[in-house]
C-alpha cells in the first residue's frame, strides 16, 4: 500500500488488492495495463462474488488476452 491508512469503523472490514496482485497473475503487463485490469474489477464486480485471484485472471484476459502460441509451427515428435 501507498502508506494510507484506511479509516474503518470497528464493525467494518477491507480487503485491499494492489497492482501488484494484478503482476502476480499476469507479469507480462505494465503497470498501467495492471492497474487498468484492477480498476475494472472494481468497478464491474460481482458482489456475491467480489474480488479474488480468478476475477483478476478473468479481466486481465478479457482487457489484454494473450497471444496464442502458433502451433503451425510447432514440431512434435
């Protein structure tokens, strides 16, 4: 985290995912590209399901998917 302390109440709780929880799953993008993935998931959740390492995997495909591997190519012996 940046240093900020979240203010909650003492009947509330926070879970704080970081951009760095976006790199975890998908290394290959910039830190703007993670940080596009995590405001996405943010804004278009689920909230019976919220936000978990799937979620992120999901909308990290979804926003930058990964180019395939051209099996054409590809010698199997």
């Amino acid at each position: 985290m940046s240093g900020k302390m979240l203010e909650l109440l003492p009947t509330e709780i926070a879970i704080v995912w970081s951009m760095e929880d976006v790199l975890e799953v998908r290394p290959d993008l910039t830190h703007d590209q993670a940080m596009e993935v995590l405001e996405f998931a943010e804004q278009k959740h689920d909230a019976s399901i919220g936000i978990n390492w799937d979620v992120l995997s999901i909308w990290a495909e979804e926003l930058y998917p990964k180019e395939e591997e051209d099996v054409s190519s590809t010698i199997i012996f």
